[in-house]
C-alpha cells in the first residue's frame, strides 16, 4: 500500500503563497458584495454633502421674488417647479443651482443682473406660484415680522393714472442701502451721461415714454442727467426713495439717495446704478431686511 494517503474532502483548504487559507468562493463573492455596498453608499453621501455642503457655507441670503414667504417657509414650500419664471417680462428669476446653497431650482432674483420692475403690472409670479410660496397673503400661522409689511399698498408709477394704481404687496422684499456713498455720482455732484450699465448690459426694463407693455434693453435707452438721479426716478414705487439735497457751501449742488418707507426692495434702483466698485454698485438691496432693524 502506498504511503500516500488520497485528500479527504474534509480536508482543510489549500493554503496560499502567503500562508494564509484562501477563502471559498462563496466568501469571496460575499466580500465583493460588501465592497460594492459601501462603495455605493459612500457615494450615496457623498452626492448628500454636496448638497449640504454649500447650505452650511452660504454666506448670504438670494432676494427671493415678490410676495415670498420667509425664508423656512419659502424654501418648505416652493416646488421648483419654475413657473415664476416663465410669466416674468424681464426675465428677473433665475433658478439656483448646486452650488447656491439655497436648494436646487429655488428662485431668486440677482437685481444687479436684472432686477423685477413689475412690468407685469400685477405680480404675475405671484399668480402663478401653484403652492403659495410666493403670495399677496400670507396664511393667518404665519406672524409678519416686525419692518416687513408696507406702510400702505406701493403705488406703481406705471399705473399711477389707473383707476387702480397699487399693488397687491403687503410685505416687501427687502430694503435699498446707499453701500457706497463715496462712489454715489450724485454725492458726488456729478451728472451723468450715456448708457447707464453700457453697451454689453443685457438688462431690460420697462420704460412708459417707449410702450407700457414691452421692455427694452437698458443699453437702448441712454441718460443724461445734470445730477445723477437714476435711482430715483427710475424705481418703479412711488415714495419709495428720493434725493436730498446737501448744501456743503462750495456752491457745487449735491444731494443723498434716501431710501423711504415704501421701498419694496425690487431692486431696479441697484441694477441702474451707473457705478460700482469692487462688484458693487452705489446702492444696493439688502434681501429680507425690515424697515427700522
């Protein structure tokens, strides 16, 4: 009889080069499932934090159109579903990306790009919100904060002489700011003439002396200003800001943007600033601010 002995298939298993049993197939195909799995769900949250990624490092606020809930609210309740921005004239909502950090496809209004001049006359964002994020009334839960509602319904210049000249905005936007008086034209006591944002600017906004119904391109309608007053009466709110004058005795006639109570935060006054500094113009709106804060 032979010395050697035939392999039991009790036998233990083969060893490797290394030493070390090899693992049955079975074992090897279970430790590929695990590797796919955790390759899947660390790519799972990755996809996660780089949506949460740029909420936690947003380091400001988009003005949101007119009528939007605060900010919780809005965010809760808007849908993305973009029908603001198909009924805005001016093309003034834009949809947010990834890296907003507001949520993807929440609307929002960049107003040095292109502010809301209600050309629309009535809101029509606001008519066209399906949720109620974007709203003339706000549910009876939902407490205004202290600044937020207007004084009275804003008259729109365009429609002064209609038998209904306001609009239905009980709470507004945000609230315009002299950011920059140093660069201001009309502290200055400078005029100003020419294209106000210049020939490249793709801006349009409603102008009543052209057609009521139909913006133009801002670069299609050029100024000339003795003193510099574009912010004033190009906004489209009644008593929402005005110049005043300031008598500095060198006989140079100067005189302060000063925003007023009615302002809504539309933001036609930042878009038209004919100058800015460091990516800024003159005056700017500041989203979700309350009068008197």
């Amino acid at each position: 009889m032979s010395d050697t002995q035939p392999e039991s298939a009790s036998a233990p298993e083969a060893e490797s080069k290394t030493g070390r049993p090899q693992g049955s197939a079975k074992q090897r195909s279970a430790r590929r499932r695990f590797m796919r799995s955790a390759a899947l769900t660390g790519g799972i949250i990755g996809l996660a934090m780089l949506g949460y990624l740029p909420v936690a490092r947003a380091s400001h606020a988009r003005l949101r159109p007119p009528g939007a809930l605060d900010e919780k609210d809005f965010l809760a309740s808007c849908i993305k579903c973009g029908q603001c921005v198909q009924v805005c004239p001016v093309q003034a909502i834009k949809l947010g990306d990834l890296t907003d950090g507001f949520g993807i496809g929440a609307p929002h209004i960049d107003a040095r790009e292109q502010a809301c001049d209600f050309s629309c006359d009535a809101g029509q964002c606001i008519l066209a919100c399906p949720t109620g994020a974007l709203t003339y009334d706000k549910p009876g839960f939902l407490t205004p904060r202290a600044g937020a509602p207007l004084a009275h319904l804003p008259i729109l210049k365009a429609k002064e002489k209609d038998a209904e000249p306001t609009l239905n905005l009980k709470e507004r936007m945000g609230l315009a700011r002299l950011a920059q008086p140093e660069i201001c034209l009309a502290v200055q006591g400078k005029g100003f003439k020419g294209q106000a944002r210049g020939a490249a600017f793709k801006g349009t906004m409603r102008y009543m002396d052209v057609d009521r119904w139909k913006p133009i391109p801002v670069r299609d309608h050029p100024y000339e200003r003795d003193l510099c007053d574009l912010c004033v009466t190009e906004c489209p709110i009644k008593d929402a800001i005005q110049l005043k004058v300031v008598d500095k005795g060198d006989g140079l006639k100067r005189a302060v943007p000063e925003v007023l109570e009615q302002c809504i935060g539309c933001g036609v006054c930042e878009m038209i600033c004919p100058v800015e500094s460091g990516g800024q113009a003159a005056i700017v709106v500041d989203q979700r601010q309350t009068w008197g804060a």
